[in-house]
C-alpha cells in the first residue's frame, strides 16, 4: 500500500511508493534525460558492436586455426549480418503494411 500525491490510498497495486512527475523537475532535466538515454544507447550499441567482433573472430579462428582467415571473416560477418537484417526488417515491414490494407509502394519495384 502506498499514496501517491494526492493523499490517497492505492491498495493492490505494486508500484513503488513515489511518483515520477517531469513537470517537477523543469525542462532541463527532461533535455538531459532524453539525451542521456541516447549516449546510453550508443554506448550499448557500441559495446554490443565490440563483442560480436570478437565473438565472431574467436569462433572463425576457432573452426580455422588461422588468424588472418579469422580476422577476415570476424570483420566481414557483421557487416553482411547488418545487411541481412536490414532486409529482413523491410520485408516484415512490408509484410506488415499488406496485412493492414495499406498500398503497395510500386515505385520501387
């Protein structure tokens, strides 16, 4: 059980006992807020980026015993995985504006 600000009880409920409330704070922290996030997640994608490089040149160096084959593959790997996926996410895009009803873009074909 807890109250939120305006006094009154909140039964059953599991929410921490405090309230976020932006307004509260001005519109700086809400600025500093939304681009924090932002540096958090290039920094995640960043990281993420790093370690399947490295997961991707242990194993090919794993399967060939060679570091130069290794390294090759390792730097190429991801960069067809980005491709792969950016395709990926178009055709279920568009998978998913058919299902809606919406036009088929025929320009582009």
């Amino acid at each position: 059980m807890w109250q939120d600000k305006s006094d009154k009880v909140v039964r059953g409920v599991s929410t921490p006992p405090f309230k976020l409330d932006l307004a509260d704070e001005g519109d700086d922290s809400l600025e500093r807020k939304r681009f924090g996030g932002a540096k958090r997640n290039i920094a995640k994608t960043a990281t993420y980026a790093v370690m399947h490089f490295c997961v991707a040149i242990a194993v090919a160096f794993l399967l060939t015993g060679d570091v130069w084959i290794a390294l090759s593959i390792g730097l190429i790997e991801p960069v067809v995985q980005t491709i792969a996926y950016a395709l990926h996410e178009y055709s279920w895009s568009r998978k998913s504006r058919a299902s809606q009803g919406a036009p088929r873009d025929r320009s582009a074909a």
